[in-house]
C-alpha cells in the first residue's frame, strides 16, 4: 500500500465465474486464526526519532512488548534494495527480527523490489538496477531475496512468511516487468520464490496483489502465473474498504481464489481510521465520512469492531483455507520525520489517524482485538 491503488485494465474486461456468495460466518470457522499479524516497518524509524509508545493504561512500553502481550503472532517488514533514508533495507529488519523472536513473533519478510515503494502504480527497478537485461534483473531478484533471508537464518531468526513483490498487479520491475511482459514478470517471480526456498526450508511463499474483492484482477494474475510455471503456497490480498469494496466482495474473493487455486489465501494489507482528524499537518489518505464503511464510525469503536470483522471473514472462508490478516503499519504515528517519503525529511505521515494509537501514542482496542483474535 502507499496512497492509491490501480487495477490493470484488462483485468477489467476479463469475463469472470459466476460471484460465489459466501459471507462471514457462512462457513465452519476455525477457533483462531493463525496469521494475526501487523506491518511495523515504520517502526525502527519511528523509534529512532524518538517515538514513543503506550499501553492503554498509560504505560510507556516497548513497542514490541506491547504486540507481544497482545498476542500478535506475526510481524510484516518491508524490505527495499538501496533506500534514499537507509531504512527498511537488511541492516534494520535484523536487529528488529531478534526483538521479535525473543517475544516469540514470527516474521513475514515483504520484497518490494525497489529502493522505494510499490504498489499497482509504482514499480520502479532500483537505481542499480537499471540497466540490466532480463538475465540480470533474474539473478538480482534472486541474490537480493536470498542475501536478506539468508540474513535472517544466519542469525537464528527465519522469516515464516515471504511475498515476492508487492500490490503486485501491474507486474514488478517496470518496465520490463510490467503486465504487458508477463513471461518476464514470471521468470522473476520464480527467481525470487526459488532464492526464498532454497535460503529457508519450511517457508511460505506469497504472491499479493491489491483490491482484494475484484475476482477479474485475481482470475487474470494467477492463471497467467500459474501457466508459466509459478508455485506459490498463500494468496496474498489488500482490502482497504475506501478503495476495495464491501466484506462481502472480499468473503466472495477469497473463498473463489482457495477453491480455484487450492492454496490458502492471507489478507496481508487492511486498515481503518479510529478519527477523521489529522495531527502532523499533512492531510491523511482518509479524512472524509464519505470514505468510511457503514457501520463502521472513525471511533476507536469503529476500528475495532472493523478488525474484527475483517477477521471473521477470513475465518469463514471454506475449508479452513483463510490463513488470517496483517493490519497495515499500526505503529505508524505521527513522528517527525518519519513520513511518506525516504527522499525527504520533511514530508508528513498521512496514515497516523489509522495507526493502533491514539495522538498520545496509547495503544487502541484493535491492538488487543487482532492478537486475540476468536471466531
């Protein structure tokens, strides 16, 4: 995720199966949901600028603690290849991926393939990366994934989760890999799942891709990948209900993609705002009651019972196949400095009314509610 999201336009137009109706709770759900997870990349950053975090009864606590004692299971980091500000790259999530391991938190390691973020509109190669041939760009794909999560292994701390790309519908790598060069797009994508397996027995690879209710977009990616010869273990979606539609649509999506494709699927990316007001100055992604969900008020109230309800979906899914969700960049408040672009210092935070704190920085119902987590 980063500000807005595209669909590719002949996903659009591919004719899609009769929409499978299958609603929270319309299934035998499992007690728990195994992936209870949250995205903290911003928080090394965070932390380094003096962010600080509380429990909700005020207590000032570390930030992994508090994931910890509310019974996250997995974390998210994101990893770029060269970034601008030196974050989000290996020398930050290995440290951070012993903190989590101590508090027995597992890791979901996230390629995004790129110095800067990427999502269905952005997919940019890194700036080393540039002129490589298709040969080229195979092999880094391979040696990057495989030098982090090899990282990882090297340090007792190996990632249980890795997506190779990101929100990535229109491909990876642009433009060599874009959607228009899907044998491309393949070829890197089973580079990165090949360095994954070979670096970390017993991984699980996910391929992701954004608006996680539009069965067209899932339908056209994966039966182009899986033609060419790519193995994934978990279906990885988006669904942010101001870009991506109703829970019925996401329901409807995940139990056609784990019947069509028989992998699990993971919602690794959604989020809601607890208020409509903005505290760093720069204007959030959702500011308006037009954007929220019905139902659902921008109230720590209204965050809370969206997770849940993100979760019982994913529970319902038939079969057992909806693995869980990862709430996206929760412990992202508003810190100076630590805002959307790595490029620029001063640039502002337009997520932190969505974040699991309060503008105190005191921990928010949700948190609790995605740990311990019970259908």
């Amino acid at each position: 995720m980063r500000r807005r999201t595209l669909l590719k336009a002949a996903a659009a137009s591919v004719a899609a199966p009769a929409l499978l109706t299958a609603t929270a709770g319309s299934a035998s759900a499992a007690t728990s949901l195994s992936v209870r997870g949250i995205d903290i990349s911003s928080l090394p950053k965070s932390e380094a600028l003096g962010g600080v975090y509380y429990s909700t009864s005020g207590t000032k606590t570390d930030a992994v603690q508090l994931m910890s004692t509310a019974g996250i299971s997995h974390a998210r980091l994101k990893v770029w290849v060269n970034p601008a500000d030196g974050y989000n790259n290996e020398a930050h999530i290995l440290p951070l991926a012993v903190r989590l391991k101590a508090k027995g938190i597992k890791l979901l390691v996230d390629f995004h393939y790129s110095d800067t973020w990427c999502d269905p509109a952005n997919q940019a190669k890194p700036a080393a990366w540039a002129n490589y041939t298709v040969a080229q760009l195979s092999t880094a794909v391979y040696n990057h994934t495989a030098d982090v999560l090899g990282a990882l292994v090297a340090q007792g701390t190996p990632a249980d989760l890795v997506q190779i790309g990101n929100e990535t519908d229109g491909g990876v790598l642009w433009p060599t890999g874009n959607w228009d060069n899907l044998d491309n797009l393949a070829t890197f994508l089973k580079s990165g799942i090949s360095a994954a397996k070979a670096t970390t027995p017993g991984v699980r690879t996910i391929l992701h891709l954004s608006n996680g209710g539009t069965q067209s977009l899932y339908t056209w990616f994966f039966d182009n990948m899986k033609s060419r010869g790519v193995a994934w273990d978990v279906i990885g979606m988006s669904f942010y209900p101001y870009w991506h539609g109703a829970l019925t649509d996401l329901a409807a999506n995940l139990a056609y993609v784990t019947a069509r494709y028989g992998t699990p699927a993971l919602v690794a990316e959604t989020a809601y705002p607890w208020t409509l007001t903005d505290k760093d100055g720069f204007a959030n992604l959702v500011n308006a009651s037009s954007q929220l969900t019905s139902g659902y008020p921008a109230t720590s109230a209204g965050q809370n019972a969206w997770v849940r309800a993100v979760a019982d979906t994913v529970a319902a899914t038939p079969n057992g196949m909806g693995l869980g969700y990862v709430y996206w960049e929760g412990f992202w408040t508003a810190v100076t400095g630590n805002g959307w672009d790595p490029t620029n210092a001063s640039s502002g935070n337009n997520w932190e009314n969505q974040a699991l704190f309060d503008y105190s920085s005191k921990a928010l119902p949700a948190l609790a509610s995605i740990g311990s987590y019970r259908a």
